[in-house]
C-alpha cells in the first residue's frame, strides 16, 4: 500500500516537504489511542526468539528507530504500535535550533540513499525531556544528545552544553547516546578528536556515578581504522555502555546517481544502501576491539532481515533503521523481524545471540580447514 499509493505521492513533493508532512501526520496519529491501536494490529510482530534482555531492559524484538527520524519525541506512541523494539529520539540539543535552511534533505532513488543537511533542528532538550516524562511506552526509549548546533560554542562552552543535555535527560533516558557524529554542523565533527573525546567524557563523570543509564557512542562511517581505534581506547577507559555504528557519510564515492546530481546537491550525510557495508565494516572493527564485550547497535542501509542479520553477524546486538522507512514504508519493520525470525527457525536456532556465535563458529571452522 505504501509503495503503491503513498510514496508516489511523497515522491511527487520535495523531499523536505515530504518529510514535514510525515512528521506532522505521524505526531497527530501519535495522540490518537484507536489509530495506535489499528496500526498495532496492522503492523506488530511478535515472536519470542526475537526478544533480548540488554543492560536489563527487555526489547523485545531488535529493530529499532534511528536518530533524526522522532528528533523531538512526538511519535514514539506510533514507532511503538509499528512494531519497532525501541525507539532513539533526538538528537536533542541544549538550545533549541531550527537547523540549517531548506533545501536541506534530497533524494538518491537510485541509489536507495539520501542525503541530508538538516543541521540538528530540534525543539531543545528542556521541552523533549518534559515530553519524554509523560510517555508510557512498553519500549526502550533512547536519548541521543549532540552539541547545538552554533560555532561560537566551543572549547568548555561545548563542554557545558553537553552536560546541560545529558543531565535533563539522564534520569528518564533507557539509555544515551552521544553524537559526536554529525556531519552537518558549521564546526564539524570536533568531538571526533581522541583528547576533546576524553574532556568530554571526563566532564560528564561517567564513572563516578553508577545511577546513570547506559551512555553509548555514537561513530561516523567515515573513520578510518586507526582513528576508530583511538577513540574506542578514550572511550574504554570512561563507563562507556556501548557504541551506535553509524552515522551518515561525507563521501559520495561508488554512486548510481549521476555527478551532476550529487554537485548540485553539495553538502549533507549519506544514508541508506550507500553506507550498508562501510558501516558493518565499523561495527566488526569495534566488536573486535572491545571484545565483543560491549553492545552495539548496527545501523546504516539495512532494508531485510538479511541485512540486519550481516550487521549482527559483524558483532551487532541491536539494530536501527531510517532511510528504509522512506523507501519502503512502515510495514518494513515487521518484514525485517519476520525475515530474522525466519532465519532463526530454518537454522534451528533460538535466539539473536546464537545468529553472531554460529558465524564466528563457522568462521573458525573454515579458516581451520584452509
Ligand atoms: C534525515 C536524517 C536525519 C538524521 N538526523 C540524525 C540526528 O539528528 N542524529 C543522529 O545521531 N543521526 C541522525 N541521522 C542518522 C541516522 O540515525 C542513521 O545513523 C543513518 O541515517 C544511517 O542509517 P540508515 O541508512 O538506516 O538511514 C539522520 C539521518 C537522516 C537520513
């Protein structure tokens, strides 16, 4: 229904426009108890070999909503009754913004891709932490922060920014993420230098204070191995939970979509199938660093089952989705648990961890034959 009826209609208006449209439908229906309850019935899927118990919250199947989709937390009740198994909202930022000017979101059909500038538009973290007070969801809610998006805040100002985020969300977040990713923002990703890393975690005191929910990284796709490297040694020796690999890209290299087109678009983060094998890449190189000992949440191009399932292979426990959604429609989120669930049964195993430890099995074996 969606492909056929809505998207051609969506399509048909520009991609900002369509976006706002989404945005507004989805926060009206958000408000409305039958709607939910139809959608519920519509869209969930539940199986129980989909559900994990992860820093003791219970998701109770693995996909989840990206960042940027929910930025102001005004439709996790829909999210829910579509059947995601938890929701990030945000990014949330200390002083409300309202991003970069339009144009500023673009449409790669070719290569099921977009791009985006939008330049962390969001209400502020005082108002979305008062709406993330009154929700009641059955799910996991995640609170992803980055710094305003404002070059004349740097140095300890930036510092303080963060902490002014982090602490109106620490006491009602499931779990934060910290964006030290966007490609979007005027003062770039300055929070991907390894010592202005550090001040900031040192700042936000994770390990002096065990009440916090778990605090995960969020990583650039476009990181090279020795930088990623770094920064997971900053962020082991902090209280960091978890890592959320990836966020979009700056590089438009290996596209259908003609020069042209990518020129007169300039600036913004890729995302979608572009990014799909740069970011499970990222992830294997953060499983294998940290052990396997830290959670990860896979994100970046997934649009199947299979897809999800290559990212928890790489070292994912949890997974996350935005451009599909545009691509695809709602129904995409049932399809890929349905897909996961699937392969679980035809390989006779009996839960999301079991998919990573058959592959590392099976890779052990092989190399042990050659
Ligand atoms: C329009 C748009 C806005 C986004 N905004 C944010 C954001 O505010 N914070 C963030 O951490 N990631 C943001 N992202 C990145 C997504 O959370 C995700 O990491 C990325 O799009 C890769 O996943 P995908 O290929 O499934 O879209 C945004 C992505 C898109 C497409």
């Amino acid at each position: 229904m969606y492909k056929l009826l809505v998207r051609p209609i969506l399509f048909r208006l520009s991609a900002d426009y369509a976006h706002e449209l989404a945005v507004k439908t989805a926060t009206n229906y958000s408000k409305r108890d039958l709607f939910l309850r139809a959608a519920g019935t519509v869209y969930s899927y539940s199986n129980p070999k989909l559900s994990q118990n992860i820093w003791g919250l219970n998701f109770r199947n693995p996909v989840g909503l990206a960042a940027g989709f929910d930025k102001n937390c005004t439709m996790a009740p829909l999210m829910e009754n579509l059947g995601f198994g938890f929701v990030e909202i945000g990014s949330v930022t200390a002083i409300p913004s309202t991003g970069n000017p339009k144009p500023r979101s673009f449409r790669l059909p070719a290569d099921q891709s977009l791009i985006n500038r939008l330049g962390l538009n969001n209400d502020g973290a005082q108002t979305i932490s008062r709406r993330l007070k009154k929700l009641n969801l059955n799910i996991p809610v995640g609170v992803n922060i980055a710094k305003t998006h404002n070059p004349d805040i740097y140095g300890d100002k930036a510092l303080e920014d963060y902490q002014t985020s982090f602490n109106l969300v620490k006491d009602i977040a499931d779990y934060i993420t910290l964006n030290i990713s966007c490609p979007n923002t005027a003062e770039g990703k300055t929070f991907e230098d390894p010592d202005v890393l550090d001040s900031l975690l040192n700042t936000l005191e994770l390990n002096k204070d065990s009440s916090l929910p778990p605090v995960l990284v969020k990583f650039s796709v476009d990181l090279d191995e020795n930088r990623l490297s770094e920064l997971i040694s900053v962020c082991e020796s902090h209280a960091i939970s978890g890592y959320v690999a990836t966020n979009t890209s700056s590089n438009r290299d290996n596209l259908k979509t003609s020069t042209s087109k990518i020129s007169s678009i300039g600036r913004g983060g890729l995302s979608g199938k572009a990014i799909q094998n740069k970011s499970t890449e990222i992830i294997r190189q953060i499983y294998k660093k940290t052990k396997g000992e830290k959670t990860i949440i896979g994100v970046g191009g997934i649009s199947s089952g299979m897809d999800a399932i290559d990212k928890i292979k790489a070292g994912a426990d949890l997974v996350q989705i935005y451009t599909s959604m545009v691509y695809e429609g709602p129904s995409i989120v049932k399809r890929i648990n349905k897909e996961i669930a699937d392969y679980l049964l035809v390989h006779d195993l009996d839960n999301i961890y079991q998919i990573r430890k058959k592959a590392s099995q099976e890779k052990v074996n092989s190399e042990y034959e050659n």
